[in-house]
C-alpha cells in the first residue's frame, strides 16, 4: 500500500505577520516550514509504515507550489518521505490547490491521502475534503488516529464530546489534527543526507481557476491596555467581571 | 432563491451556535433581498425545529434517513447539492465546526462554489461578494471575493450575536435517492466523555499553563471550573508534557476556541497560545511575571502567585454563586 | 567567498535546534540541580545521529562537514552544554582520531559502534599533574611484549562512567619524553579500570566528568593507534579538531544567553520603557550580536579550513580563544541585564554563565591558545 501526505509550505508559526501595503505578506526575514498538522501526518504516516510489516512500502508527499517550495519539500524527504511531487503553480485558493493534487495523482494508486486538518497560512480547513470530492473517495476530517488492527484500517474521528472509532476501506482521505501523533518527527543526518537523492517529481499544473481572490490583509485592532487587579483583592476581580465586563 | 444554512443537532438539540449561525443568516439575506432557510438532518422534532424560526429562519427542509448510520460527508452533500438545487439557493452557510469543516469543502469542490472558512462578520457588499476571514491563526484578517455564482461560508463560532426576529417557519420532509454506494466507512465504536463540558462550546474557560507546575496542582484549575460552570483547558507544554490530555491544548496547533471569559493561570501567553484564544471576548491572566507577554492581551491581569490567587479567586467566586 | 549556509547545513542546524527547543529544555534545569546524566537525550542523540556525524558514511557515521556540526553544536549548547559535551567528545575526540589513524580492524570493531551512538567515547588526556602541560604524562603503558600493562591515574574525564570505549595516552618510553607516548584503545570493562567519585563541578553538571585509575590494565598490542610512540602527536592532532567543538559550544553559551537577554529586555519595563529602550542595555546587547557574530565568524572559518583540509590549528585555537571569552563576557552581562531574575535557575542564563568558564578551562585553557597563536605569529615573522 502506499501513502501520500499533502504537505503546505507555510511561514514558521512564531513569525510576525506583517503586511506590505496590505496586499501580502512581508516575506522578509520569514522562515518557511512544513504546515505543522501536515508534519504530524507525514511522521504518523511513516510510523505506519515502519510497524506495518510491509503492508506499506511507500510514504509519498505532493505540495502545490513554485520552486521556492522545494526546501520544504526536502525536509519532508529528510524526515522520511521516499519521494515527493511538486506541482509546479504558486498556490491560489484551496480549491486550485485541491485540484491540482487530484489531477496529479488521480491515477497513482494511493491507498491512503493524509492531510492536515487547517493551514497556519489562509487557515481554509478545506483542502483534504475538497481533494476526496475530487478523486470521488471518502473524506473523513477531525481524525485524531489512524491505526491498523491486522490488515483492517481503523480512524479515530473527534466528535463533540468524545470520539468514534470508524472502519475505512482503502482508499480515503484522513483529515488529521493533533492527537495523530505525540510530536512531529527531527530527521535525522543520515535522512538530511539522502534527501538529496530521492525523487521528487516536478509536473505542471492543468488549467483551472481559483473561486476565490484575498483582496487585502490587515493586522488586529489593539486592545485597550490590562487592567491590574491586586492579589490581595482577588474579590475585586469577580466584582469587575460581573458588574464591568458582565460575563459572570 | 433562499439562503441555506446547515443547522446540526446533537441528541434532538441545537446548540447556541446554530442560533447564531440563524441570525447571521437572517442578516446576510436580509441584505440579498432573500429568506433564510435551514437543512437539518438528525431530526430533533417540531418542537426544536420551529426554535429557528425565533431567530429568522422562514423554512425548515428536514431530511432523515434512518439507514444511515454514521456521518459521511460525501452522502450528506448529496442532500445538500439537491437542496441547494431544489431551493436555487445563490449562498449556503454552515458553521465553522467539525462538521462544517467536513461538508462545506466537499460541497464547495461538487458544486464548483467558492468557499470562505472561518468568516467573523456579515459580508461588507454583496455584488462583489466580499467578506473577512480570520487568517495567519488569528494573528491577522483577510477581505476574501467569491467569484462563483453559489457561494459558501463557514461562520467562526461566537462572532454574530444571537439575533431574535420571530418567524413561524413552515416544516418540510425533504427526500432524495441517497447513492449509497459511496457510503464505506462504519463506526465500530463510539467512546465519550461524558458529565464534561465541551471546550470548544463552553462559555467560560479555565486554563493553566507550565506555570502550574505539575499535574499534581490542577485541581485549583477544576475547582474554579466547577465554580464558573467552565470548562477546563491547557497550553501546548502542558499538553506536550502530557500533564493533561491533548484534546484540552488551547492554541494555533490545538484547539481554537471564542469563549466569554478566558481565564489563563500560569501561562505566560506565547504568540501560538494566543492564536488559540483570539476571539475570546475577555481574558483574564494571571501569572507571577508581570512582564508576561499574555498581559498584552488581557483585558484583566493579576500579577501574583496562582497557587495563592486561584483559592481566593474559587471562594470569591463560590461567594458570589451564592448571592 | 559564500557565506550562504547550504541547504543540508539548515536542516541539521534546524534539526538541532528542534531536538535542543523541544527535548532538551525540558528538564535541562533539574538536571543541572541533580547532576543527573541525560540518558534518554543522549539515545535520541544517537538516533537523530549526532553522535557519529562527522564520522563517514562508510564507517556507520552521517559524513557530515565540520561546518554543519559547528551550527549543530552552537544549537544545543545554546540550551544544554552538558549534552553538547557528550556529543563533542564522541565526534571530536574519539571518533574523528579513530576515523583518521586507525587500521581498519580498529575502526570496524571500535569506530562503527561509536558513529552509530550504539556506545559512546571518552579521551582520557589529562591527569592530576598533566593538565595544560600534556607531555608530563605520569600514567603508564608498559610494553609487555603483546600487549601493555597500565598503571596510573586520569582526571577530569567527560563520559568517563557513561563511555564504554576509551582513548587513552600514556607513556610507554620515559626516557624519550613525548616521543615515548602512546595513545591505546582501552574497553571500559577491562579488569583493574577503576572510577574516581562523580565529580560535583560548578556547571555543565549534567555530565558525568569521574578521575579514572587503572591498576595493572592490560591492553592488547593491536589496540595500540599508529606507530609506537605516536601517541602524543596523535593528542595534539585530536585537540585541534576538539577546539573548534567547544569554541561551537561556547559559541552556543554565548548566544543562547544574549537570545534570552535580547527578549527579556524588550519584555521588562523600568523607568516607562522596556528597558532594551535604556542606552545601557541597548549597547550592551550591541556589543553581545558583535563580540558573537565575530566568534561565530571565527569558529566557521577554522571549520571551513578543515573541511577543505588545510591547516587549521592555529584558526581552531583563534576560535576557542575568542568564543570561550566571549561566552563568559555575553553570559555575565545576560546575568546583569536579567537583575535579580538573572541570579535564579529558572532564568537559564545563571546556568548559562557558569557553563561558560569551563569552556575556558578544557580541552585547552585561554592561556594555552594564546601560546598555541603565539607561537605561530612568532613563526611567520
């Protein structure tokens, strides 16, 4: 069997967002990394194939993206991805995103797509549904497990309040947020040496449109400065919660 | 031509949110010169379904099939592409939860929609079709044009107020020829949590942070949740440390919540946590480091020793319970 | 000149730091106040490679440059000197020096398990009366035909109980003075090997540093590395590749304290300002990025030589020198901007402070680069 990780090339999550007239992101001074949900896929995906014995033989990864990408492309590989894909087009909304994968790789025979469940970019929560509309395969979001049970695949999605257990036949998309894994995977030297040499696939994306356009960004309001209550009047606190800001 | 939200039910209930999600719905067809009408699936009864009519919704589409036993969101788009065929609806609204998360997508791939996630406020215009979007985890905003004739949203918990305008909605059984060749998955089992309050419902929450020290010192934690009726919460190191489960970390990669009051204890307020808890309406910190960042963000702060301040806090609290 | 880090360079520094931010921190301060070995660290050293990544690939190891174990070790020092040290000896002392002078049977039987961080090493150098002044070698390596019969005593020893595989040095032919050294190949388990109690020392206290007797040792002939009498030589080859590990080690003292001070002073207020806002300060921290980014310059340069093969004692002793220096001032001043907070453990940058003046005792004091540039200054002239 083999499995794909759809991985987002995404600025690192301590980055100060700044905008430029307020059409991009300032892109000065930004680290880039693999979208943090899409790493902890990518780890429990080759946790997959490392205990599977053999039923998995290969962990592939695809990101949407120009050139730039492929420095997030190879720290996939290093971690240890055994080849990767990049669709050659700057990313525009979900949906191109989405469609773009699906084209490339509707006739690989992946048996199992993971996904992150949001981006720390646009934070479209969308990608991994959209993907399995396209291929016309099961979606399943909000996964916090995928596990084997002998040759059976079960996924653990979060409900409110709690979380089912669901049998998934091959193939499907697994929608994945923390709980998948413990943390994502370091590569090791010996994974950053050989990332070098693994494939990675450049295709070109097919024509589609995006639906949607970011007309301009802006940063949040700040707010009024804290008001300081003291430790020795903690009552104070309460009184102001109640009679000032009325939420209790 | 109807505005169509997707109102979930839970048990034969609607949760606050599906009300908000009918008052926005209401307020964005008011604009478009349309109605607001609702698709609920998990038939709640007359009784509960009318309740949306108290807050704009003129007709109610209810859709049930006993056979299916587990959410698919493939099938359940095949009910929503033939309401949304049905009522000729230009726009369809869900809410930004796990379930919206799940349908709006797949619908928005299907129908060829153009779809804006995780929308704070009513559209700015109409024609353009323009709205805000939470983006970078909260730490910025986004003026979003959808460009397709049908359009999709989900709506970010607790961003539109509970609007009352009394309609008497007109009930209708909606069915359709469900393709169940495309249902595979089954629920093999279901574990829940049960006497809890749901961390990403509750209108009050209580978190700690590593200034906790240990798991062994949350009870103060619980104790101040119990007496707010809130639910409790964590911070990615305590999470990380596995101090408390990780279905409670608050924050860019954990849950992202907008409850009233968010009371962080211990937690010094690191830019990821803060993506986590944006859109609460008020926070309240309390750290022994004055210079914490989290102050930058709260409304209220102490600045003192959480393991002196939380028990004063719980009895004034318990104090007030009782007035 | 290129500056421009390759992009394999960024993922190992990456990789340290994620493994240094994210495993490390985390009990780095109790460990420190129990002087408790880092076992679990040190095996996902070993996973993550660490402990062979100069070591070539042909021998178990990452086959990494000296430039990518600088950035690797300037980032766990910046959070944790006591496993960086772990990690230095291994590459620096023991694996590089078997890598470089032993017969293939040596390096499959002892090199391989080492870069591979199945055991890990220690160079046993100095002893009671042989610090700086390492011809003066007491302990003892008799030749008994086939094999050696050691006797005496080594100090200071870094791994000395976690290690497995020892490098000794010790003198087989007195009467020709360091020409009579020999450097030996020594399994930690051999009878009459004894240790010395854990030494309770002042900072970096989370490896285990033991003085180590040896009482009638024997070792075999073929355990012995190059030709009789080379082993001085071989220590004083060793310790130019050693240097350029702790001038990155204190280069990761050093930064990791002026990082802390840098955010602390745009936190703290005094006086209506944040106090980075204070002329004070601000200079400070100016002087703290300069003094760095001169040791970092220096460490990459003595990297660089010895990635490109040309000689670099004289640039490792230049970088040990600036960088030890420079940790103990930048870590001082961190303490200082950090007031009262500076004085505490929870603060990190009194730990910080204390790990940096060993940097400017081992593995070559201050006084002893200074002779080593010195001298060859004095040559050129």
């Amino acid at each position: 069997m083999k499995i794909l990780v759809c991985i987002s090339h995404v600025p690192d999550t301590t980055t100060k967002i700044k905008f430029i007239d307020g059409k991009s992101l300032d892109t000065a001074g930004v680290q880039w990394i693999i979208n943090p949900w899409d790493e902890l896929a990518l780890t429990r995906a080759l946790e997959l194939k490392e205990s599977s014995n053999g039923l998995i033989d290969h962990v592939s990864v695809i990101t949407v993206g120009g050139p730039d990408t492929e420095p997030t492309i190879r720290k996939a590989l290093a971690i240890g991805a055994d080849s990767a894909i990049r669709v050659n087009a700057a990313a525009g909304d979900t949906f191109f995103v989405a469609y773009q994968v699906a084209e490339a790789i509707k006739n690989s025979g992946f048996d199992i797509i993971l996904a992150g469940i949001d981006s720390c970019d646009f934070n479209g929560s969308s990608f991994g549904s959209m993907l399995g509309e396209f291929l016309s395969i099961t979606s399943v979001s909000s996964v916090s497990g995928v596990n084997f049970n002998g040759n059976d695949i079960s996924v653990d999605r979060e409900i409110d309040g709690g979380k089912e257990i669901l049998s998934c036949p091959v193939p499907f998309v697994a929608i994945v947020q923390k709980g998948i894994t413990k943390e994502p995977r370091i590569p090791s030297m010996r994974g950053i040496m050989t990332a070098r040499t693994k494939p990675l696939a450049v295709v070109e994306p097919v024509a589609c449109e995006a639906l949607t356009e970011f007309l301009s960004f802006e940063l949040p309001k700040h707010k009024a400065s804290c008001r300081m209550v003291d430790p020795e009047n903690v009552k104070e606190l309460v009184e102001l919660l109640r009679n000032e800001a009325k939420v209790i | 031509m109807s505005i169509l939200i997707y109102a979930e039910s839970r048990e034969g209930m609607f949760k606050k949110s599906v009300f908000e999600l009918a008052s926005y719905a209401a307020a964005v067809a008011k604009m478009m010169n349309s109605q607001a009408i609702a698709l609920v699936t998990g038939n709640p009864g007359q009784e509960e379904m009318k309740k949306l009519g108290n807050y704009g919704i003129s007709k109610i589409l209810s859709f049930y099939d006993e056979s299916v036993k587990v959410f698919d969101s493939a099938i359940c788009c095949q009910v929503i592409e033939a309401v949304v065929k049905k009522e000729n609806c230009p726009l369809v609204i869900f809410q930004h939860n796990n379930t919206g998360k799940a349908l709006a997508p797949r619908l928005s791939a299907r129908l060829k929609a153009g779809l804006v996630t995780a929308v704070i406020s009513l559209p700015e215009s109409t024609k353009p079709f323009i709205v805000t979007k939470k983006v970078y985890t909260a730490k910025a905003f986004a003026r979003v044009a959808i460009k397709t004739q049908v359009k999709i949203l989900t709506l970010s918990q607790n961003s539109y107020m509970l609007t009352e305008s009394k309609t008497d909605p007109a009930i209708e059984q909606f069915s359709i020829q469900l393709d169940k060749s495309q249902l595979k998955i089954s629920v093999k089992e279901v574990q829940l949590l049960t006497g809890k309050i749901l961390l990403t419902d509750a209108e009050i929450v209580v978190s700690g942070g590593r200034g906790m020290r240990g798991p062994e010192n949350w009870q103060p934690i619980i104790d101040l949740a119990e007496a707010l009726g809130a639910a409790t919460a964590c911070s990615r190191p305590v999470s990380d440390e596995g101090w408390r489960p990780h279905t409670e970390h608050v924050g860019q990669t954990g849950k992202i919540i907008a409850p009233n009051l968010y009371i962080a204890c211990g937690i010094s307020g690191a830019i990821q946590h803060m993506g986590g808890v944006g859109s609460a309406k008020v926070v309240v910190a309390i750290n022994k480091d004055k210079d914490a960042p989290i102050f930058e963000i709260a409304d209220y702060g102490i600045v003192g020793d959480v393991f002196k301040v939380l028990p004063e806090l719980i009895s004034a609290v318990k104090e007030h319970k009782a007035k | 000149m290129d500056f421009e880090l390759t992009e394999e360079q960024k993922m190992i520094q990456q990789a340290a730091r994620d493994f240094a931010q994210r495993d490390l921190i985390t009990d780095v301060i109790e460990r420190d106040t129990k002087a408790e070995f880092p076992t679990q660290h040190v095996k996902k050293l070993a996973e993550l490679g660490f402990l062979g990544m100069l070591t070539g690939v042909k021998y178990d190891g990452g086959g990494m440059d000296t430039v990518s174990y600088v950035l690797a070790m300037e980032e766990i020092s910046k959070i944790d000197s006591s496993v960086a040290v772990i990690m230095s000896v291994n590459n620096s002392l023991v694996n590089h020096g078997l890598e470089h002078y032993c017969t293939e049977a040596q390096k499959e039987k002892y090199l391989k398990p080492l870069a591979r961080g199945e055991v890990i090493g220690a160079f046993l150098l100095s002893e009671p009366e042989a610090g700086s002044d390492a011809t003066s070698q007491r302990t003892t390596a008799e030749d008994k035909g086939d094999y050696y019969l050691v006797n005496g005593t080594k100090n200071w020893i870094t791994n000395a109980n976690s290690a497995s595989t020892y490098i000794l040095i010790a003198q087989t032919h007195p009467e020709l003075k360091h020409k009579g050294i020999n450097a030996l190949i020594v399994e930690k388990n051999s009878p009459g090997i004894t240790l010395g109690p854990h030494e309770d020392k002042m900072g970096m206290r989370s490896s285990d540093t033991h003085s180590v007797m040896f009482n009638d040792v024997k070792v075999p002939k073929e355990n012995r590395i190059g030709e009789d009498g080379f082993g001085f030589k071989f220590a004083m080859k060793t310790l130019e590749g050693g240097r350029i590990g702790i001038a990155a080690q204190a280069l990761g003292i050093a930064s990791g304290a002026y990082e802390r001070a840098l955010k602390y002073s745009k936190e703290r207020k005094a006086f209506g300002t944040e106090i980075f806002n204070h002329q004070s300060v601000c200079f400070k921290l100016a002087e703290m990025a300069i003094r760095i980014e001169a040791a970092r310059l220096l460490t990459l340069k003595a990297a660089w030589l010895k990635d490109q093969e040309q000689p670099y004692g004289t640039a490792s002793a230049m970088a040990k020198y600036w960088a030890a220096e420079t940790a103990m001032w930048v870590t001082t001043e961190a303490v200082q901007i950090h007031g009262g907070y500076g004085y505490v453990k929870e603060y990190h940058v009194e730990r910080l402070m204390r790990e940096a003046k060993l940097t400017q005792i081992y593995e070559g004091t201050s006084e002893i680069q200074k002779i080593i540039v010195g001298r060859a200054i004095c040559d050129q002239a």
